[in-house]
C-alpha cells in the first residue's frame, strides 16, 4: 500500500529542510578532514574518527552531534497502516547512534604530542569506555540510514498500488542505500584480518575511505530527497527517457 501523503506546504518545507541540512553536513564532513590534511600539509589519518585527536576533532565532534541532533528531530512521514519501520524511531535511533559516535570517541593509543605535531592536539572528551560502544554507535548509524535509503526513501517513488516506479531517485536511494552496505562488509576484513594485513590496508588509510564513501552515500541520498538535487534528477530522467 502506498504511504499517505503529507501535503502541508510548511510541514514539506521543514522536512525538506532538514534532509537538506543533513545531506550538506554528511558532504562536509569527510571534504573538510580530506582538505584539512591536503591543503595542511598533513598526513592522512587511518579514518575519519581518528581526526578526533587532530585539531579538526572539534570539528568533527561538532558535525556529528548536528547530525545527531537533526536525525533526533526529523519526524519524517507517519507510518501506512501495517508498516513496521516509522521514519521518526528510525531517525532517533540513528541520532542517539550519531551522537555516540561523536561523545565516545575511538580509542587512540600512544598520543603524540602537541608540541612536536602541532596538527595534532589533545581532545577531552569520555575515553574510558570500551571501545566497542563507539564501533556499536557507528554500525547502529549506518545501519539505519542504510534502511532509510532501501525502505523509507523509496516509498514516494511509488503508485497508488504500491508498485515502485523505477525512477531516477529510486535508483539513487538503492544505490546509496547498497553503497552503504557494502562499505560496512568492506570494513569487517579490516577488523577479522592479521595484524601485519591491517598495517599494510592503514597505510592506505582504507578505513577513512570506506567511512567517507559510506558518509557521502548517506549524504547524497539525503539531498535527493529533500530535492536539494531536483535540477540533476530531472536532467537524468529526461535523458533516461523517464516523464
């Protein structure tokens, strides 16, 4: 069945608002670490938590809890009679998850010193816990904005019998949504694998560039559907022959 409609223009507009606001700061986020090392001068860090002891950790606290804190109150779109999954739970779990992330932070063993690196600098914040609360709040995150792409976004690309309608969103959020899935199985190797593999695959700094393609996907998904990307759909389904 499809979902009801929710044509209140304000109630449309807040909405869109925020799936814009969340998609702007998914981009921002490993753009600003990638150019924070590159214009710097700096080396790369083996992931995007790890700037969390960089100079940028601030910012990378600061952009996670805005997501946190926008995935927390995004409503979203009532669930259709019979539907399991509701855009508003979906969205708070994933906010406390963003929030995790950001307030218990991965664990860093054998600072350097700020004096000698000053790119790097001491970052207070709650390190003692264990460090799979962090790895948790991370899977929980992607696991949910894996499902907003597969399942939720997909339910406005659909007719008045439920079918979905194979458009250029669609494709998009199916496309974000897999990405995001196979990022997070490209990322358990690193964890099962031996010692000597994993220091070969953190010189190539393989987890920041599976957490970025990973964070992009669930960026872009996002504007797609709060139509921050109408113009290049639009162009895209003309050329697809699409109406």
């Amino acid at each position: 069945m499809a979902r009801k409609s929710q044509t209140d223009p304000d109630l449309v507009l807040s909405f869109q608002a925020v799936r814009q606001a969340l998609g702007y700061l998914g981009w921002f986020l490993p753009l600003s670490l990638l150019a924070f090392a590159w214009i710097g001068g700096y080396s790369l860090e083996g992931s995007i938590s790890d700037f969390y002891y960089t100079s940028m950790g601030g910012i990378l606290t600061g952009t996670l809890s805005a997501i946190g804190i926008f995935l927390v109150a995004y409503r979203g779109y009532d669930p259709a009679p019979g539907e399991f999954l509701s855009d508003r739970w979906l969205s708070a779990i994933a906010g406390i998850a963003a929030l995790g992330i950001a307030l218990l932070p991965v664990h860093r063993h054998g600072y350097p010193v700020c004096v000698d690196a000053p790119q790097l600098c001491w970052r207070f914040g709650i390190t003692s816990h264990p460090e799979l609360l962090h790895y948790g709040a991370a899977i929980i995150f992607f696991s949910c904005l894996a499902l907003f792409s597969v399942l939720q976004f997909p339910q406005g690309e659909r007719d008045a019998d439920g079918r979905l309608l194979w458009t250029v969103r669609s494709f998009i959020f199916l496309g974000c949504g897999t990405v995001i899935v196979a990022m997070m199985v490209a990322i358990l190797p690193y964890f099962l694998t031996d010692p000597e593999t994993r220091a070969r695959l953190s010189e190539r700094n393989y987890l920041f560039w599976t957490e970025s393609l990973a964070t992009v996907a669930f960026a872009t998904s996002w504007l797609t559907k709060g139509r921050a990307l109408t113009s290049l759909t639009n162009t895209m389904q003309r050329l697809g022959g699409g109406t």
